[in-house]
C-alpha cells in the first residue's frame, strides 16, 4: 500500500503483504452487525459493524450498493480511528484501468510511520 498525491509527486510505501496490507476479501463484512440507517450526505444509508483482525470495521452503503462511509476503530490504539465518506456521486462500477496501479517512479520511499503489523490477541 502506497500513500500518493499525485498533484505534489509526492509517495511513500506505507506497507506490504508482510505487514497486512492486502486486498480485502470480498466476505469482509460476513457476520457484521446491521446498525440500521444514518444520513449521510443526504443519503439513507444502511450500516454495518464487525471485528475485523485488527480493527472495529463500520461499512455503510446506500440501497442501490454506493459505498457511503467506511470507519474503523484500531483494536491496539483504541483512541485511533479513520473515517472515510466517499463522495457517491463520483462513484463507478466501470472497470479500473490498469494504469492506476502503477507505482509512480518518484515513489522509493518508506512513510515517516509506516504501517506495523502487531499481534492481535
């Protein structure tokens, strides 16, 4: 996993499979929690929670399957969270052109803190 900004030609790797960093599998979420609906964005959205390996996963997505918001809670730094709402206009089911997996040259580079994988117990 890379973070990238484009517009600056600035990247860093922030981890690798042997950290964790993989592509999600598509069960993810089986056996979440359903946490009903929330407004977001002006969108009825449906919401789910799980234990994921290393941290508390909340997914919400729209009737029609337009992601919404993702938020996860860490498990080892509990006062650690991302949240992430997605801008469901701009979102596509059209395929992604493979261009956008390159890795940018300018990138060879570790991130200030990277990612560490840490036991879970």
């Amino acid at each position: 996993m890379y973070v990238h900004y484009p517009r600056e030609e600035k990247c860093c790797r922030a981890c690798g499979v042997a950290e964790g960093c993989t592509v999600l599998k598509p069960t993810w979420m089986a056996g979440a929690t359903y946490l009903g609906t929330e407004n977001i964005n002006g969108t009825v959205c449906h919401g789910w929670e799980a234990d994921g390996a290393a941290a508390r996963d909340r997914w919400y997505q729209a009737e029609d399957g337009i992601p919404c918001r993702y938020s996860e809670t860490i498990k080892f730094w509990p006062h650690s969270s991302h949240n992430i709402t997605f801008n469901m206009r701009s979102y596509s089911r059209n395929p992604i052109p493979n261009s956008v997996f390159n890795i940018p040259t300018y990138c060879h580079t570790r991130c200030p803190f990277p990612w560490r994988h840490f036991p879970i117990e």
